[in-house]
C-alpha cells in the first residue's frame, strides 16, 4: 500500500485532524519557512500525536548537533532538505547506534538529465529513501509546484522515492501511475487559505489508499 505524509504540520488542531485520518507520517518543519517550529514546541506536539504515525522532521543545513537533539524530542524519520552530502550523511549514521530512525534525502529536480539524477541518488549508499520535490532559487523546498514526472517516469521502481512537489487530490493519482514511489507527501494540497484542512486531509488519503 502506497503511505501517506502529510507535512508542514504547526498547531494542536493539526494534530487532531491527523489523528482522526492516520496518515502514515507527519512532517514537522524545523527550518526556516512559514510553516516552520521550534523544538519546544515540537515537543508538545509529539506528546498528543497518535503512537501510530511516524513523526518525520525536515532539516535544513542544520548541525548535526541539532538534529541529535530533535532526534531525542521523539523525530523518527530525519528528512534532509538542504544541501547535505555523503559525509554528512555519514556522520548521521553514527546516531543510528544509539538511536532509532530512519534517513530521507530530498532532491530538487528541474530540467536535469535521468543520468545525471540517478548518478546523484546512487551517491548516497546509506539512505532509507529519496523525496524528490522542485528545484527552485526561492527555496529549499515546500513551494507546492511540480517538477516534470514525465522526464523521471518509473524512477520509483529503482529507488525508494517520496513523491512531493504539488500534489493534491486532483493529481496525486497521476503521480503515482508515473512515478511509482513508495510515500507521497502532500503539505499546501491540503491546506485552505494557509491551514490545513482535515476535510482535504480525509479525501486525499482516501484517494491514495483506495483509487477513488
């Protein structure tokens, strides 16, 4: 079965509309962005958040310190969105030893070659998955565009991919068929007007996990 994140998560009422839906994971934004909290906060809401759904946290060039500490908060999945390399990456492997979770790297994807992408993702040895999402000079990540699924049709098949970038319930569908990953990640898609919206939230994974 296709699993579900839905990022970008802030407040309690957030929290209770995932919940209520269970997706499979949930992201947290510790990097700078609209959608962005601190530790402290992220603590309280973790304590409220059902044991059950996998608590995902999005980093930015942080250090390695950084991302210990929030590993120690109850994050279970360290999603890298910046412009973290195999060292770096290495040196989070350490932390494996002491604790449980799991590394997802994020690629930024605009007109690069198939090749040239591939080369990249085989790069990185010690990774649990790649979130792909699009390349922008405004930032890192978490703009709700598209990059061209087309140009990387089936990539899903050879890596463990996280599709992002754009997806709602009008073509996440779509997204699936043409790039077969194992997760999609959906944050703006189901939101209105800035705040997630459990009703979007509710059809979006209904889509996902059931084709209709």
């Amino acid at each position: 079965m296709i699993k579900v994140k839905i990022c970008g998560l802030r407040t309690m009422e957030d929290i209770k509309a995932v919940n209520k839906y269970r997706p499979d994971y949930v992201g947290f934004v510790l990097a700078d962005s609209k959608r962005k909290v601190c530790r402290s906060h992220l603590k309280i809401l973790l304590e409220q958040l059902d044991k059950g759904i996998i608590p995902v946290g999005v980093f930015v060039n942080h250090s390695i310190h950084y991302v210990e500490q929030t590993i120690g908060a109850g994050i279970k999945v360290v999603q890298l969105h910046g412009d973290e390399n195999d060292k770096y990456i290495e040196k989070l492997e350490e932390l494996k030893k002491e604790y449980d979770f799991e590394i997802w790297k994020a690629v930024r994807l605009g007109e690069q070659p198939v090749d040239m992408v591939s080369e990249y993702l085989d790069s990185f040895g010690n990774v649990d998955g790649f979130l792909l999402d699009k390349l922008s000079n405004k930032a890192y990540g978490g703009l709700g565009e598209k990059f061209s699924w087309e140009r990387y049709r089936d990539i899903g098949k050879k890596y463990p991919i996280v599709l992002a970038g754009g997806l709602n319930e009008f073509n996440v569908m779509e997204g699936l068929e043409t790039i077969k990953p194992f997760c999609v990640d959906v944050s703006s898609g189901v939101e209105t007007k800035g705040s997630k919206d459990p009703e979007k939230i509710r059809r979006f994974i209904e889509l996902v996990r059931t084709g209709r």
